[in-house]
C-alpha cells in the first residue's frame, strides 16, 4: 500500500483526508496541522501531528495550506527525494522545495468544511516534473475521482482565473441580488429557480447562446431604470460595467 502525508486542515484537506481515508491503495499516514483542538472533530488524533518536522517519510505529501504559505511549509518538510504536491490553482509547482519531486493536485471544485461533496465528480488537475511521478500522481486521482487531467501551471492558472469568474464572482452576484431583495422586502428564495435553470443550461447551450435579459436585447429604457433604482453606487457600476461586457462579447 502506498503512504500519504497531508498538511493543512482546511476546506480542501478536510475533504481530502475524509476520502483518502476510505481509500483501498492509499493509507494516509499523518495530517500535520497547526492546532489539535480545532480539528478535533473530523481528524482522529493518532493522525495529527502539530510539526510539520515530525511527518516521516511517505511515497505522496499533499500541502494543502493557503497559497502563501506552501513555499515555506514545503521548506519545512525534512525527509527528502519523494513526491511533494500543492493543490493551488495559481501557485507555481516551482515555489516548492527542491528537496523533494515536485507536483500539483489541484481540484477545480468549491470546498467548503459544511457542505459535503461527491469527490468522483471533481475534476483533478496534475502536473509533475516526470512520467514516473505522474503515475504515481494518477493512481491516487484516478482511485479518488472520474474527471482526471494533466494540466500545466499555465494552463492551471488560466482555468482559476475562468474559475474566479464562473464560481466566486457569480457567488458574489448572488450576495448583490440578496442585499437587493433584503432592501425591497422581498424573500430572495423566490429567484432560487433562476439560480438553478442558468446553471443547468449552460449544459445544453454555449453560455453565449444562454445569454438574455435587458443589456443582449439592447433595452436602454429597462437598463435606465435598473440602473436609477440602485441605491449602492458600487452595485449600480457592476451593473454598468456588466452591461457594457454582455453587449460588446
Ligand atoms: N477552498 C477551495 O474551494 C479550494 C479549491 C481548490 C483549491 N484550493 C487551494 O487549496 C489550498 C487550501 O485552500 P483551503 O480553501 O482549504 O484553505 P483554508 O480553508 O483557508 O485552510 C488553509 C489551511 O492552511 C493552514 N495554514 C495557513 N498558513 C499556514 C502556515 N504558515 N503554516 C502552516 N499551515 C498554514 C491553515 O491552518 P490553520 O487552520 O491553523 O489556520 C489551514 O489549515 C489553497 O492553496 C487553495 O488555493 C482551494
């Protein structure tokens, strides 16, 4: 069986470690994590170690910790010559350290610790410096998810940056529609059937093809009165710059 370290207790470890668990070819050896008590509750005690120094040798390290910090935390690991990954989207597979093979096991989905995630939907993105770590790398993907791809660091950041604005920026719209709806009295639960029907049609049709609404139909004298009743001059500027964007793609 092969051995496995995780570092870093957050959204994306905490799902990992819960399926690496049930993994049938991978034994998770260690979860090195600054703070016992705070993860206490999903990460048995025989597993966590709070010095990153004190992990033994494993064939995989996942780093998963804020991308600021993988540098120095893959400093801090002091066995040598396996295989060491990030699972950042931006971060460049070079800021990790030369003592060790480096890779990236980046997953392109939204974690959160409170909402559980079908794993084999996830799509992995890994990169590595050799064909013999990328084995390595896929066996573990493969055995943890469906949608597997090599990616480069380029390509990796091109698809966060996509990422940013198809996920948190359409969060954040949802955050704007609910402050709207909050200020007018009126229960945001009803645009729930929106929310899900845009989603679900981008499966069918490109997203250019989905689009509709006041700025592709060119509807000047609806665009002026959405944009005279917003009372959050930050809103009513997303609402221009977005307008402007949809009429000019
Ligand atoms: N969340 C997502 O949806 C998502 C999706 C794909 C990829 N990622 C990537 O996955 C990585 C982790 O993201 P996340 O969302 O899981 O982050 P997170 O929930 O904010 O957790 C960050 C983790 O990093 C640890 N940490 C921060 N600074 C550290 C340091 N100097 N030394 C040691 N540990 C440190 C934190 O420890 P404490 O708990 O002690 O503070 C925590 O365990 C990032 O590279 C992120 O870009 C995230």
């Amino acid at each position: 069986m092969k051995t496995i370290n995780i570092i870093g207790s957050g959204n994306v470890a905490y799902h990992l470690i819960k399926k690496i668990q049930h993994s049938t070819h991978f034994k998770l050896m260690n979860v090195a994590v600054r703070s016992k008590e705070k993860n206490q509750e999903f990460i048995t005690n025989d597993l966590m170690v709070t010095s990153i120094a004190a992990l033994q040798p494993v064939d995989i390290t996942i780093i998963s910790v804020s991308d600021d910090a993988i540098e120095h935390v893959s400093e801090q690991i002091t066995y040598t010559n396996s295989l060491v990954v990030h699972t950042s989207g931006t971060t460049n597979m070079q800021v990790l350290s030369n003592k060790n093979k480096k890779g990236v096991f980046y997953p392109l989905q939204t974690f959160s610790k409170q909402k559980q995630i079908d794993f084999t939907k996830v799509p992995l993105c890994l990169e590595t410096e050799s064909k013999d770590d990328m084995l390595l790398l896929k066996e573990l993907a493969n055995e943890l998810s469906n949608n597997v791809y090599e990616i480069s660091s380029e390509q990796r950041k091109s698809l966060h940056v996509s990422a940013v604005f198809v996920s948190n920026f359409v969060n954040h719209m949802y955050t704007i529609g609910n402050a709207i709806c909050d200020e007018n009295k009126v229960p945001f639960e009803i645009l729930h059937p929106l929310i899900e029907e845009t989603a679900q049609k981008i499966q069918y049709l490109s997203p250019k093809e989905a689009q509709t609404g006041p700025a592709i139909r060119r509807d000047e004298k609806t665009i002026k009165a959405h944009e005279a009743a917003l009372t959050n001059e930050t809103f009513k500027k997303i609402y221009q710059l977005i307008t402007e964007s949809i009429k000019n793609v």
